[in-house]
C-alpha cells in the first residue's frame, strides 16, 4: 500500500510526476473536475490547522469527491481514550484515503501500518510535514521555473520547524543545492539534519546568523514561525521570538527574482508591508497547495496497490531495553503498546525509528 509518511517514501520521479501533475490541474482544473466523484477523503486532525486540513477539504472537492472527518480530536472518541490504530481501522471503511495531522511524532506512521487505505501525514508534532514540501516545491518551481541550481536561505525556528526538515530531505535529491541556514543558536537545525542528509548527500550548507549577510545570494528565502507550542520553557520562547524578522529594507539587498516562501501561519516574522512585494510568494504557495494535493490524492490512489510504486523498505531497526525514546512527544512514549524501536544512522548515532530523536540510557 503506497502511503505517504515520510518525503523520502516517494521517489524523485514521483515527486516530480506529482508536482508536474498539480501544475497540469493548475493551468486546466475543469479537465478534473469529476476525477474523484463517489470517492471520500478523511481529514483526522489532532492538532490544529487551516490551511492544510481546508486545502485538503478543498482539492478532494475540486475533484469531484466528498470529506468526512474532524477538525478536533477532542470531540471525537479520541476522548475516550480510543487508538490512533482503532480511529484509523475504523474510518478506512467509510474513506478511501486519510490525511492525519498529530501532534505526536509518529503517529503517522504507526496509523500506516494497520490501514486499509492509503494514509497522508499532513504533519506530525515537529517531526516532518511532506505535503507541505510538495507544496513548496511546486512553488518554487512555478516561481523560478526550477528545483535544480537553487541557493535556498531557511531562517528562524530550524530546530522545530518540521516543513524545514522535510523540505531539506527532499531538496537534497535535487542537484546544484546550496543551503543557507540562518537560526539564532537556540533553534538551529538538529544534527541529525545536518549529517543524515546534507553531508550524506553532499549539500553544500553554512551556518549564519542574521539575513542581511545572506539575502543578496539566495533565490529561495523560506521563512518560518518561531512556534510558542514547541517551546517546553516559556523563558526561552520570549528570549528568541523576535529574532529574524523580514522587512521591506532588508528587501532592497535581495536579487530581483528571489522567492519568499513562508509555510504560514506568519506571526511577526515577515513585516506585512512585504506583502505586496513581487518576491513575497507566501500567499500564492498556499493556493498551488491545493493543487499538488489534488495531484497527490489521485496519484496515490492510483499508485496504492500498484507493484511499481512500492513503499520503500524500511530501515532495519531493532529493540534493546538499554535504550528508550527521549521524546517524550512520540508515539513509543505515548502508546503503550507501541514498542520501542531503534535505528543506526549514517553518521553512527542511535535514533528513534519513529520520531528521529537521539537514543538515551534506560534508567
Ligand atoms: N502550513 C501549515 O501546515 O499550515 P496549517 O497549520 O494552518 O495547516
């Protein structure tokens, strides 16, 4: 069953086969208005949402199809204490395909595994976010024409920041990537980030920390929020909130044709007066959003039980009683009777095989 977990559970050619589909609905919707009539999208949202759950809502309806699901765990059995493996089991016989968002890490996943139906993580806890990644990169495509030969500045919370660290895996299949990342030193990228996949794949990468020095070489400037709910003490959050903030003189020093892609929600980090910009993208991304989540819909339907579209095998992981999860966000901490499990990097370093956190000693 092709699902899609993790950015790295498509090839590069899907990916591509994807965002050139969302651009062929983008020129032509009309030509898929009844693509998906009588199918069903379940939208499960643990977390909160607008864009991703309404783009959602909004790409299955272009296609024809309906959506049931909720915007609220706490008004659903989720209350009573029901699984994230029951909820799934339950509604992949009133849906087709589900688009979970939650807030614990892995959950995604382990709803994979016993689904009947093909299952989109529409974003767990800080761990990745692949739709929105495809949303990006059919952004940058539409806006520059290219996802080769791109220097890309990501600035504010790398640390958290779940749309960095998915966009990072999937730019780095890309040739000619230059990453620039610009984070106070409270949120830079995990280690993990930097050695699995920019030095495993040879992405050039440099640390900064301010945007002036930066901005004239970028072509893709990717902001992000500095996420309040992510903070586990609230005196470190206030320290770091205002750090890198976009405005319309730091505007001046960039190239003519650079890109602002922003996820959004936005806080403070881009000033409003860079809206009306050229370069500020942040508005128009969340519209080729719903497109490449219209394409992704009908590709994984199509591709779900396709023997040329496998999922990939999965990484050899194993238990040691040693060892346990140090998040305590993620699913093995979370679900009793999700096991502990293990992985070895590249770089040699024991992780989480659901979440990615580094391995602590059992007490
Ligand atoms: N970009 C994004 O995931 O936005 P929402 O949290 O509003 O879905």
């Amino acid at each position: 069953m092709k699902h899609l977990i993790d950015p790295t559970d498509l090839t590069k050619e899907e990916v591509d086969q994807i965002v050139e589909l969302g651009e062929a609905i983008y020129a032509d919707p009309g030509k898929y208005r009844d693509a998906l009539k009588y199918h069903k999208l379940a939208t499960l949202f643990y977390e909160p949402s607008t864009r991703t759950r309404l783009s959602f809502t909004a790409a299955m309806m272009e296609l024809g199809g309906n959506v049931l699901g909720f915007a609220d765990a706490t008004n659903s059995s989720v209350a009573k204490g029901e699984s994230v493996e029951d909820t799934v089991k339950v509604v992949g016989s009133f849906a087709d395909i589900i688009a979970i968002r939650h807030h614990i890490e892995g959950a995604p996943y382990v709803a994979s595994q016993i689904s009947s139906v093909p299952i989109i993580n529409a974003g767990d806890g800080s761990h990745a976010h692949p739709t929105q990644t495809l949303t990006d990169l059919i952004t940058i495509k539409k806006e520059l024409g290219h996802i080769d030969d791109i220097t890309i500045g990501f600035c504010g919370d790398l640390r958290f920041g779940r749309t960095v660290h998915s966009l990072i895996k999937a730019l780095s299949r890309y040739k000619g990537i230059n990453v620039i990342l610009i984070a106070p030193d409270e949120l830079k990228l995990p280690d993990y980030i930097k050695q699995d996949v920019c030095r495993k794949q040879g992405i050039a990468y440099r640390e900064v920390n301010n945007i002036e020095e930066v901005i004239s070489e970028l072509d893709v400037l990717y902001m992000t929020r500095v996420q309040k709910e992510r903070f586990l003490d609230e005196d470190e959050f206030e320290r770091v909130k205002d750090s890198f903030v976009l405005d319309s003189k730091k505007m001046t020093l960039a190239k003519e044709k650079m890109a602002v892609l922003h996820p959004l929600p936005r806080v403070n980090e881009i000033l409003p007066e860079v809206d009306d910009d050229p370069r500020a993208a942040y508005f128009r991304q969340v519209e080729y959003g719903k497109f490449v989540r219209m394409a992704l819909i009908l590709k994984l339907l199509e591709w779900k039980d396709d023997p040329a579209h496998p999922m990939p095998k999965p990484e050899e992981n194993f238990s040691d009683r040693r060892l346990r999860c140090n998040n305590a966000r993620c699913i093995c901490n979370c679900e009793q009777h999700v096991p502990q499990s293990f992985r070895l990097s590249d770089s040699g370093i024991i992780r989480c095989f659901y979440c990615d956190s580094r391995a602590a000693k059992n007490n």
